[in-house]
C-alpha cells in the first residue's frame, strides 16, 4: 500500500506554502515525501496482534517527509489533507495504471 501519488504532490507542495521548505535541523532543501504511508496505532494495539481486543484501537495514517542530508523525519496526519471521500492509498497498481487512473478519476 502506498500513497496516491498525486496525493502525496498535493500534501507536499501544501507543506511548502505553509514555509515548509527546508530542514529545520540542518538547512537543507532536500525535503522528500516517502511513497509508503507511516502508521501510528493510537490507543493499544489491533485485535490481531494481542489476545485483548482494544474496541479504541485508532489507526492513523501519517506522511513521512525526510531530509536526505541529515535524516530528520517529519510526520503529518493525512486527515488534515482530505477532502472528501478520494482515494489516497492505492494498492496493487502499477506506476502506469496509477496514471490511468488519475486521468479517469482525480483528486
């Protein structure tokens, strides 16, 4: 699973309108956005990992920005990023059916 790749150019040009634009530790511009999406589990883990079933277990879904230079990690809710009801997370599409897809049905 991986974020939709438009997306993902949407939440990071956002980023930089809001003054993200360099690292805040070193200084570099070399910010990048991961493809894969960063899980956080809020509240305990999901009944499928421990015999105790956590009913508030929350699965939240966070972009990765990192530098390249110096490895600082910044995490960012995808919540704050939606819309509407899109598709932000593909699975088992390729690069060019992805693009198909974008023309058929975008953000």
């Amino acid at each position: 699973m991986r974020w939709r790749r438009t997306f993902l150019l949407e939440v990071f040009e956002r980023l930089k309108q809001l003054g993200l634009s360099t690292c805040p530790v070193c200084g570099s511009d070399k910010l990048w956005p991961h493809r894969f999406p960063s899980v956080v589990l809020v509240g305990g883990f999901p009944p499928k990992i421990s015999n105790v079933p956590h009913l508030e277990t929350n699965i939240e879904y966070l972009v990765h920005i990192g530098c390249q230079v110096c490895g600082y990690a910044l995490m960012f809710n995808s919540e704050q990023f939606r819309t509407g009801d899109e598709d932000i997370l593909i699975s088992g599409l390729t690069e060019e059916q992805e693009l198909e897809l974008e023309q058929k049905k975008p953000l």
